[in-house]
C-alpha cells in the first residue's frame, strides 16, 4: 500500500533545502544566469549538507534515505534554479545511482563512495551530436588493447562537463552488433587524451555549466569497464529511469516555483480597481497551476514508491517525466502571463522560468519518445523486463 504521508525525517529535510534554497541561490541566481556563470562552491555546499548520495545506502558514504526524499530534493532545489536540480540529477541519478546498480564492489568503493560523500563529481556521458534519441547512432568507440581500452570520440550537452571529476561513458566496442555492441566505461578527468569545453549562449540552464567532452586516444584501464561489454545500451536505459525521476521531480519545483511568483504577484497588482486574482481568467490559470502539481507529485511519487519496492518503473517513471516536464512549461508560460508585460523582463523571475522549462521536455527522452513509449505500453508492443540488476529497495537494503 502506497503511503503518502511524509516522515518526520522527510519533513526536516524540505525544510532544510528550502533554507538552502531561500539563503543561497535566491539572492544570486539572477546574476548568475544573467552572466551565464555556474557557482561551483554549490557543490561544495551540498556536499556539506549531505546532499548528493541523498538515497545511496550508508556503507556507501551516502545518506541511506528513500527514493522519494530524492525527489523532495530535487523539488526544492529546482524551485530555485534548474541548474542545481540537474546537478544533482546528473552526479546522484545518473552517475551515482547507475554505479549502485551495475558496479563491482571494488567500483563502489573507489568511484561511488567518494561520489556520495560529495569529494568528487560524477557526469554522465551518452549524447552526441548525432545520437540523441537514437542511441545507436553514436560514434565513439572503445578498443580493446589487452590491459586496457582506447576510448576515441566525443559527447556533448553534458552537465558539468568541466566539473565532474568521473564520467559514466558509453562507446561501441562492437559496432556491428548495434544496441548490443555498445559497452560502459567509468573514465576519470586526469586521464591523459580528456579535454571537455562549455556550450554558451543557450536558451535557458544558464546558471548550469553544460557542454562537450572529447576523447584522444584515452586509455581506460580494464577495471573500470561497468557491467560486461555489450551491456551498455541496457546500462544507459537503466540510468535514464534514475535520472527521468530526478527530472520530473525538479519539474515539479519549476510548477511549485511558477504558482510562488503567481500567487504572489496576483495579490500585489491591482487592476480594476481589485487584486488581479479576483478576475476569473487568472484564477483559472491559478487553479491549473495547482492541479499540476498536485498530478505530477502523484506520479512521481508513485515511481518512487515503486523504487522503493524494489520495482521496475520505466513506464511509471516514463510518465511522470512527460507529465511534470510538459506541464511545468505550460505553468511557467501562464506564470508569463499573469506577470503581464513584467513577465517579459528579468524584473521577476517567471521568465527564467520559462526558459529553463523548455530543456527537460527535450532531455532524457523528448516528449514525443516518451508519447511513443506509453502509447506502445498501452498497446501491447512494449513489455518490462526484468533487469538482472536492479536498484536496493528501501529500506532493507539501504541502510545496511
């Protein structure tokens, strides 16, 4: 039986973030996003409030918590900025989490534990300029050379690509076997032939450091190949339903943020001669801001449960990432309007809200792949299968 009641520990722990939130990325972030600049003491800080192993089991160095406190996690960060939601995505959902799941003991402990400790950054590398959605259209490859691979390519719109300390990469070791030809390889920044290069002028994300990551003839011990080759097509899908969850839970933040900045600015503006929000066109605005969040909370919390079992959760997780994500940009898009033509200004921050919007309807699977995936789910055409390595459930596993 699902339980949606938080925990005392749970409540502390929003309550925390959001202080974060409210002291240290409130009064910066327009300056941050406005001069396109990632505050790397961020990391610093999270790491210091034992945020990012947030749901990595203790022995791990992490803090042994559920997957739902992930997500309030996320939430709450998101509600200040989408760059520091993603930076938790991409080191705890993607990295971290995948680690978990696929890697040898002796990967754990020299990768995962300092990870969620937060003394290093872990960064996940998939895309390329040609395979995004299409993941078999990637480039890079992997060679074996006996003690070690050689690892030749590039990936880009990778976060905190000059940051990360450990990259999850993922390259063809097989090209003639496609999906299955494709393996997993943990390589470290200091590896000679690794260079990395941020992309600027985006839309929005501004405030997060994103970009490109280049391999030249970088060795990769063997040791450091995660799962077996030809496994990392499967690895990849299993890191995007960790890392679509911390999505759609920080697109709940974006919607908790946009109804904030609403409510707010509905009570001070007068027009009429009555609060704006007496008018019933905004008050419908309002009230869709308010279902959304309450529907995306339910579906990510629901993924969450489900990984809290122990469960498989990709068409779950799926949907609350298409949801959320979709519903976030219409939020913020009405957030806009209500601000009117200060909406359209950097004076208050719905417009940066709308600009990071638009990226998580695009990243880890864009709305139509995801369409696609729950439309051939209720088909028949798409059916789970078990993992032979899933997620720890909590919290028997979690704590130990």
């Amino acid at each position: 039986m699902m339980n949606f009641a938080f925990s005392e520990e749970q409540d502390m722990l929003r309550k925390m973030v959001r202080n974060f939130v409210d002291k240290e990325i409130m009064p910066n972030i327009k300056e941050w996003d406005e001069k396109q600049y990632f505050e790397r003491n961020m990391m610093k800080r999270l790491s210091e409030l034992n945020l990012m192993g947030v749901c990595i089991p203790e022995r791990y160095g992490g803090s042994g918590m559920d997957y739902n406190s992930l997500a309030i996690v996320c939430e709450e960060l998101e509600r200040g900025d989408t760059a520091f939601r993603t930076a938790v995505s991409v080191h705890t959902g993607l990295n971290c989490m995948t680690l978990l799941q696929w890697g040898s003991e002796e990967q754990k402990q020299k990768y995962l534990v300092p990870q969620a400790k937060g003394t290093k950054i872990g960064a996940f590398g998939l895309t390329e300029a040609n395979a995004g959605s299409d993941v078999a259209a990637m480039q890079t490859t992997a060679v074996d050379m006996g003690d070690y691979y050689v690892l030749n390519g590039s990936k880009t719109w990778i976060s905190l690509c000059d940051v990360a300390d450990h990259f999850l990469v993922f390259a063809y070791t097989n090209k003639s076997k496609q999906h299955h030809g494709i393996s997993a390889f943990i390589v470290e920044r200091v590896f000679d032939g690794f260079s990395s290069k941020a992309i600027k002028g985006k839309l929005g994300i501004r405030a997060g450091n994103t970009g490109e990551v280049f391999f030249d003839q970088v060795k990769v011990p063997k040791e450091n190949l995660l799962g077996s080759e030809g496994e990392g097509f499967k690895i990849a899908m299993s890191a995007l339903d960790s890392g679509r969850f911390t999505v759609a839970a920080g697109a709940c933040g974006t919607i908790m943020a946009c109804l904030e900045a609403s409510l707010q600015y509905c009570h001070d503006r007068t027009t009429f001669g009555k609060e704006i929000g007496r008018h019933q066109l905004v008050q419908q605005m309002i009230a869709k801001m308010h279902a959304g969040l309450e529907q995306s909370r339910l579906l990510v919390y629901k993924a969450g449960w489900l990984k809290n079992q122990g469960k498989r959760n990709t068409r779950e997780t799926s949907l609350a990432k298409w949801y959320a994500c979709d519903y976030a940009l219409e939020a913020a898009n009405d957030a806009v309007q209500i601000h009117g033509a200060y909406g359209f200004s950097n004076e208050y921050p719905v417009e940066r809200y709308l600009r990071n919007a638009k990226a998580p309807v695009i990243y880890e699977g864009t709305r139509e792949i995801h369409t696609i995936m729950q439309a051939e789910y209720a088909l028949g055409y798409r059916v789970d299968k078990p993992l032979n390595c899933l997620l720890p459930s909590w919290p028997s596993e979690n704590r130990l």
